[in-house]
C-alpha cells in the first residue's frame, strides 16, 4: 500500500468530515482516513498533530501544512491542487 | 477440570506452521484511532497475532489479561483480530491490552482465509473467530501456530512464552 501524502482525521458520518472527502475526491487527491472517536474528550491524537481536538483535520505531508475546520480545509486543497492553484 | 465432555470443534484447514501469514487489509485499532492497514505493512518484526472471539466475550478477556500478566507486548508486537467494530475494540483497549492493536474483521472474511471460522450455536448470522495464536518472524512466517480445538480452549501461556523468546532472542 503507497502512502498517500493527506491523512485526514474523521468521524464518521460527521458532515464537515465529508464535504472535506467530497473536495478532496473531486480533485482526484490521495489520502488515508484516520477515524477518531465521537467523544471530545477521547481525541488527543487530533489535539496532538492540529492543537484542537475538532475534526476534521488534515495533515499535508507534500505543503507541511495542518489544517482544521472544513471551510478552511477546503479552501486549502482547491487554492493548492485544484485549477489556477500554487 | 469437569466431569463431562467439553465440545470439540471440527478440524480446520487453518494456517499452520511454515506457512506464510496471508496478507489483508482491514481497519487497524489502537487506542486513540483507527485506519486501513495491511498485515504486511504492519509487520515488520517478530509479532504475536491473536484471533480471538468478539469483544466481551470472556475469552478475548482472558486472552489479553494473559498477554498483559507475560508483557509481551513490551517484547514485541501484539496484533489482535475479531469480528468487533472498532468502537468496541478502543473500549477493549481503554480496558486492558496495553500497547496492544487489534484488527477489525465483522464480515469474518480474513478469519475465513486463515480457516478460523466458529458458527456460533444461538446467533444467527454471526461467523466468529475461534482462538488462535500465530507467532510470526518478520517476512509473516508462522513460527508457532495454535488454533483452538475445543470449545471454550485456551492458549498454553507458557509454551507461548518459551516461543516468544526463542523468537525475539
């Protein structure tokens, strides 16, 4: 299995979480899904890699860029791999 | 221990000794996430890999107490596998099986593979995992195999103990 350079950070059946999946499909992005628990409380690992524990988040090993909060996340992807982008 | 038969389950066509542990991908649990990973990926050095019956059941729990009281995890890898989602696993994991991943299997397909499957008497629709330990070297060779025969049977600890350190010395 290649390692995609996006890992996204999730929940499932979490809205947010999948506009970012739908963006990052539509500009046909690699990336592998890290499932997180429904619980605040339990995600520390999302805390540890963004500083907060909301998802999603995403982490971009290809920019070094970490992201949370879907409007910013999607902004990201298509001003850097969607037409026109960097 | 009783004074009657306990339940023999029938012979299997399981993974054995000197065989290559098949590949699979399934979702990986550990305590604070979970992803789609591939054994092959995930082995990368001696590793105990556990089959074991859903979570909750008192087996599993058992099963885990025994790898935590020999603290094998702290030499080498402990890689878990049931038809459990990966909510119950990370409850599982909050509980006991430190330092320990468990792989997520519900429509039982890579216990079927390794032909490990349990029909189990009562519920319907539910193909299960009978215990089973296989201790693998680096490129998934099965150094030490044991599938369990009858119903409920257990692991010998210590004879897995012995395996565990021929392997990691």
């Amino acid at each position: 299995m290649t390692k995609p350079q996006i890992t996204l950070y999730r929940l499932q059946a979490c809205p947010f979480c999948e506009r970012v999946v739908r963006t990052l499909n539509e500009l046909g992005l690699e990336y592998r899904s890290r499932y997180v628990e429904p619980m605040h409380s339990e995600r520390n690992v999302v805390k540890r890699v963004s500083g907060a524990r909301s998802v999603p988040a995403i982490v971009d090993r290809e920019t070094g860029v970490t992201m949370s909060e879907s409007a910013n996340i999607v902004e990201y992807l298509q001003g850097t791999y969607g037409e026109g982008g960097a | 221990m009783v004074d009657f038969d306990v339940v023999s389950l029938p012979e299997t066509e399981h993974v054995a000794e000197g065989d290559t542990a098949p590949d699979f991908t399934r979702p990986l649990v550990d305590d604070e996430y979970w992803e789609d990973r591939a054994l092959g990926e995930v082995v990368d050095g001696p590793t105990l890999l556990l089959f074991h019956p859903m979570d909750g059941a008192f087996q599993g729990t058992y099963l885990y107490n025994t790898v935590d009281d020999h603290g094998w995890a702290d030499d080498l890898d402990v890689i878990g596998l049931s038809i459990s989602t990966p909510y119950a696993h990370k409850r599982l994991l909050a509980e006991r099986a430190d330092g320990v991943r468990i792989f997520s299997d519900p429509g039982a397909g890579v216990i079927e593979e390794y032909g490990l499957a349990h029909d189990i008497d009562g519920m319907t629709g539910i193909t299960e995992s009978r215990p089973a330990v296989f201790l693998l070297d680096a490129d998934r060779t099965v150094e030490f195999a044991w599938v369990a025969s009858e119903h409920p049977d257990f692991p010998d600890a210590e004879a897995l103990d012995d395996a565990v350190e021929r392997l990691v010395d």
